[in-house]
C-alpha cells in the first residue's frame, strides 16, 4: 500500500521524504566557509544554478589561482 501511495505521488511530480532526513538538509552545507566568502556566495546566487557547495569548490580555485600567481586566462 505504501508504494502504491507513493508512485501516485510520482506521477505528480512530488516526492515524499523524511523531514529528518540529514542528507537533504546538509547537503548545501559547507563547515569550513568563512563569513567573507558566504557573502560572496550570497551576491553571486541570482546568476547561478550551482549548488553552494561547487561554488565555494570554485571560489577555493580562483584563490589558488591567484595565490600561486598561476599563469593563463579563466575560461567558462
């Protein structure tokens, strides 16, 4: 009966999930962002699709980038 429940759900486009389900509410979760670079990430949300995560994997590039004095040009 459940499943039959839930593939009617489905069909709809919904899904059901636990509420204390720990993967879904930390999976945007960074430990080791810094206030500076979450307020970069909070400037930056409007114009991407990427998850917090690989856009604080990006910003840790740039600054290695920048650090190292690492020649060459950002390419999209």
């Amino acid at each position: 009966m459940k499943n039959f429940i839930k593939k009617i759900i489905k069909l709809f486009g919904y899904e059901i999930i636990s509420k204390n389900d720990w993967l879904r509410k930390n999976e945007n979760y960074v430990a080791e962002i810094s206030a500076n670079e979450s307020a970069i990430l909070n400037d930056i949300k409007e114009y991407t699709m990427t998850s917090i995560p690989s856009q604080w994997s990006l910003l840790q590039s740039i600054k290695h980038v920048i650090r190292n004095n690492v020649e060459g040009s950002f390419v999209e």
